[in-house]
C-alpha cells in the first residue's frame, strides 16, 4: 500500500516536472531539433538561439535569478551549429552542412574614435528621454503605467534579434524598410540558396514588411507561454534597443504623399472613402482607387488632418502604424531605449549605430536617395489646414515632438 502510494506521488511530480519542461522550452529544443535538420531550404527560418554572453548575475539569487540563468543557459549557443550533429553518414549531406555554416566575421577594427559630437548627440537625446518621461507636463494615455501593463499586441513593433542581442522599435514612414531589411539580414531569418542573405537591398520588398519575417515580442506568447513576460524583460535588459523617429507634422505630410497620392486600393478603400465621405460630401465615393484617380476625387490633406481630428476615428480602431503617435508605438517611458536616431541625421546615425550594435562588417545601411519632405515647404502642406486644426494636431503629436526633442512648429501654429 505504502509503497505504491508513494509510487504515485512520484509519478505525479515527475509528470508534472516534465510537463512544466516541455511547456517552456519545447519550442526552443524543437526549433534547434528542426535547424539542425531540415536541409537547405529557402524561405523564412526561425530565429535561433542568441549569442548573448552569459549574463553577469550579481544580484542575491532569487527565484527569478535562478529562472534568468537557467533560461539563458538554454539559449546559449554551441548545440544550435549546423556542423555539430550534422549526419555525416553520406559525403553529399556533410559537404552541404559545411557549406550552410558560415563562420562568423571578425569584429572591425576602427583606427578612428567615434567623434564626439556624435557621442554627445546620442546622450542628449537619451537624457531629453528620461527627463520627458519624468515631467509630468508630458502627459499622454498610458505613460505611467508600467511594462507589464502593456498589452501584447501593442508590442508587435518590438523586432528581436537574438544573434546579435538587438531589439529595434519600428516607425513607419522613418526608414523603416531599411532596417526592417538590416534585421532580416542580421537575424538571418531569409536564406539564398541555403546561406544567409548578406545584402540589405536583395531582399523583395513584399518579404521586408511580411510580419513573418520578422520575430516581435507580440509573438512570444505563441512560443514561451507565461514566462514570456518574464523572458521579455531579460531581453530589454540584456539587449541594445533601439528606435528612429522624425519630425511628426513631416511624418504625417510623408504618410499622406505615400497612402494617398499614390494608388493605394488598400489605403483607398480602409480609409479615402471614409474620408471623402465624411468630409469631403462624397456619400458614394468611387468604389476602387482607379476610378477614383481617374475621377479626380482624392481626399485633400486637410480631409486627412480632419479625419485625425475626429474622435470617430479613434474609436472605430486605432490609429493605423503608419500615423500612430510613436509614443504609442515604442512606449518610450517604459523601454530605455539605447539609442535614438533621427532621420534627419539618418546616415551619420546609422554608421555610428551599426558600429555601436558591432555588427558594421555585417551589414552596411542601405544609402537611399530619399527626398525628405523639406520644414520649408511643410507650411505649404498646412497652408489649407485651418490654424485651429493645426494646433489640435499640434496636441495630438505634442508628446512626440517633446519626447524627441523636435521644436514646436511655431511658424506654422501661429498664424
Ligand atoms: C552526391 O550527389 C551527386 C549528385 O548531386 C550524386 O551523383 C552522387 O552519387 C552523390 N554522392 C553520394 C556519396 O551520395
Ligand atoms: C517640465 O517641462 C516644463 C516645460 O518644458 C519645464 O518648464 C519644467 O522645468 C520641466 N520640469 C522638470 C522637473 O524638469
Ligand atoms: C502620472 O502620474 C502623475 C503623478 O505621479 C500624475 O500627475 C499624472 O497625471 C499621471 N499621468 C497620467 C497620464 O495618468
Ligand atoms: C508572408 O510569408 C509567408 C511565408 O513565406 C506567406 O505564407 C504569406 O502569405 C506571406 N504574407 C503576405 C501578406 O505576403
Ligand atoms: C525633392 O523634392 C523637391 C520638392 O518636391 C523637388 O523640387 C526636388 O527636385 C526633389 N529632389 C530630388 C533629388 O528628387
């Protein structure tokens, strides 16, 4: 009797270790099992385990240090290399794994320092941050609450990279093709013909923006369940984040010339037809953007402002990425950003980030031959906005601008 009761309670607590086991790390273990042996295949992989130095916990352990460096001992490399396992029983599959390991690049030498006031730009910028975050004259929904009240679905603009220990906030309409295209190559989620695709620009335009490109904190739940948070947060600790922003009012001018000047039958239909008939007296807008170009009938800038204004809006969902505030994108005041670069000074930054993340023999930032939408003409653009509209835009976007350090447009405000 006794010895089968304890019998029982065994078998119990070595199920229920083992269930907690698989729980949390079966994906990890099946996404290794499944690199290692799946062959060349094209096409998105998933992410690999990082290249992060063991974390230095000098803190008195805790249940959850104990959790940190257990968790970090699994995701430590040296079982995830192609050519640890690989069968080697046939010469072809050896030569085709030796082929698939890339080794890794040495790390660059730079015979010049980075120059200051470069250094000096990145620390006001992280310093106007902290001090924004903490002026309560800066007040927007959400700012006071804390990361873990963050919904997930708001963190799907977090792309992490693992390889690198890198996480990057993304903005739309900043660059953010360019370095949506940097993080594929980073992470090496896009093979070519079995090796890792090197160059930013070769990768088609409609995979840079596919999601399943990319690997967001949105999505840890699917794969680490309930200690997602607690992974998240070891992430934010551990990795280099960082983020690009842009003048807001010349965001908006860009988001409209890109969505609406420019066939866009999503665009078109999601939003130009709300807006032409609610303020433009179009209660039957042309049903596709084609007949709609071809008629002419396109939503003035100022209809776009206006249906940014409205409260409507908001509340039939929210902003789409492409206007929305940046505060609501990256929640600043919760993730310290590591660095902040403005497209404005978009190269320069860039070098110098690529240099800082040391991943610049990996990749270079792809130079573009953007037109940047000038401050000079910007008052053009608002010239039909009526001031009053203007200023509550003003308030719309005022978090963004001081968060950032962008002046107020008082040329364009005060009129
Ligand atoms: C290797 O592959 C080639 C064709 O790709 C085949 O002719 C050859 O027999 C294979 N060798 C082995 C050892 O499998
Ligand atoms: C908060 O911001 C306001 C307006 O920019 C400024 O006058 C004030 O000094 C700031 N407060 C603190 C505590 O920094
Ligand atoms: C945040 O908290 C401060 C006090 O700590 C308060 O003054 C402020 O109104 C709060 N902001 C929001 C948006 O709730
Ligand atoms: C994104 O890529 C996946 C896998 O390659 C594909 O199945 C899916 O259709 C793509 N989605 C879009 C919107 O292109
Ligand atoms: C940039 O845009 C301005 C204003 O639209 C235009 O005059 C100029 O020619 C453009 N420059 C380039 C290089 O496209």
């Amino acid at each position: 009797m006794g010895t089968s009761r304890m019998f029982r309670i065994f078998v119990v607590l070595g199920s229920a270790f083992m269930i907690l086991l698989i729980i949390i790390y079966w994906d990890d273990v099946g996404a290794s099992h499944l690199y290692l042996h799946s062959p060349v295949s094209p096409g998105p992989r998933i992410p690999h385990p990082p290249l992060q130095p063991r974390p230095h916990t000098s803190r008195t352990p805790s249940f959850l240090s104990d959790i940190d460096a257990f968790v970090n001992q699994f995701l430590e490399p040296g079982t995830g290399e192609p050519t640890d396992t690989a069968p080697a029983d046939t010469g072809n599959q050896s030569d085709k794994a030796e082929e698939r390991y890339v080794p890794r690049r040495e790390w660059k030498i730079h015979l010049t320092p980075v120059a200051a006031e470069l250094r000096e730009r990145q620390e006001q910028r992280r310093r106007l941050l902290q001090e924004m975050c903490a002026n309560d004259s800066v007040a927007f929904p959400g700012k006071n609450r804390s990361f873990d009240d963050i919904p997930n679905k708001e963190l799907d603009h977090l792309i992490v990279d693992d390889r690198h220990g890198i996480i990057y906030c993304y903005v739309p309409k900043v660059a953010c093709s360019n370095w949506k295209r940097i993080m594929i190559v980073l992470s090496e989620s896009m093979l070519q013909e079995g090796v890792p695709q090197r160059d930013p620009m070769a990768i088609p335009w409609d995979l840079v923006h596919n999601s399943s490109m990319h690997f967001t904190f949105n999505k840890f739940w699917k794969r680490y369940g309930k200690f997602a948070r607690h992974l998240m947060k070891v992430k934010l600790k551990k990795y280099t984040k960082f983020l690009f922003v842009r003048d807001p009012f010349v965001r908006l001018i860009s988001a409209y010339r890109n969505k609406f000047e420019v066939r866009n039958e999503d665009f078109y239909r999601r939003f130009a037809q709300v807006m032409l008939r609610r303020y433009a007296n179009q209660p039957t807008p042309p049903p596709s953007v084609d007949e709609a170009f071809a008629l002419g009938v396109q939503p003035s800038f100022s209809h776009f402002i206006q249906y940014l204004l409205d409260p409507q809006t908001e509340k039939d969902m929210p902003f789409n990425e492409h206007w929305r505030q940046v505060y609501r994108l990256c929640h600043p005041c919760q993730i310290q950003y590591d660095f902040v670069g403005h497209l404005e000074t978009a190269e320069e930054d860039a070098e110098l980030l690529l240099r800082q993340l040391r991943v610049d023999n990996v990749v270079e930032f792809p130079t573009s031959h953007r037109n940047l939408t000038a401050s000079s003409w910007e008052s053009d653009w608002f010239g039909a906005v009526p001031p009053e509209a203007r200023r509550e835009l003003y308030k719309l976007y005022e978090p963004d601008f001081r968060l950032f350090g962008y002046d107020r447009p008082d040329s364009i405000l005060n009129e």
